[in-house]
C-alpha cells in the first residue's frame, strides 16, 4: 500500500475504523459459525472468536501507540 494510501486511511479515522470494524465482525461470526459446523460447540466457537478480536485490539492500540509516537516526532 502505498505511503498516500496509508495516510488517507489515517486521516479517515473513525468512518475508516467503523468500517473496519463491521468487517472483522463478519469474519468472526463466520469462522464461528464454520467451527460449529466442524463440530466445534457453540460456547467453543465464541471463545475462539473472542480470542481472535482480543488479538485484532492488542494489535490495533500497538499500531496506535506507534502512529502517535510518529506524530510526536514530526
């Protein structure tokens, strides 16, 4: 993705998260519901979910502690 690209998304800020965020709770009821159909039970398959939206907002505040330590330097 080019720096532009980058910075656009930046500048979009909480459209661009909303957005973002719609798309990975689809994903997540989608890999539940694909665990359960593969015999995974339902509490198992949220759990698993869960775990994943955890790792997905760990990630997003490391990205947002490095964006403004940038900012701070610029």
């Amino acid at each position: 993705m080019a720096l532009w690209d980058r910075s656009w998304n930046v500048a979009r800020g909480s459209r661009h998260s909303s957005d973002l965020d719609d798309e990975l709770q689809f994903h997540l009821a989608m890999r539940a519901r694909d665990n359960v159909n593969d015999g995974m039970s339902p509490e198992d398959a949220e759990r698993d979910a869960g775990i994943l939206r955890w790792l997905d907002s760990l990630a997003r505040r490391r990205c947002g502690r490095v964006l403004a330590a940038l900012r701070g330097r610029l």
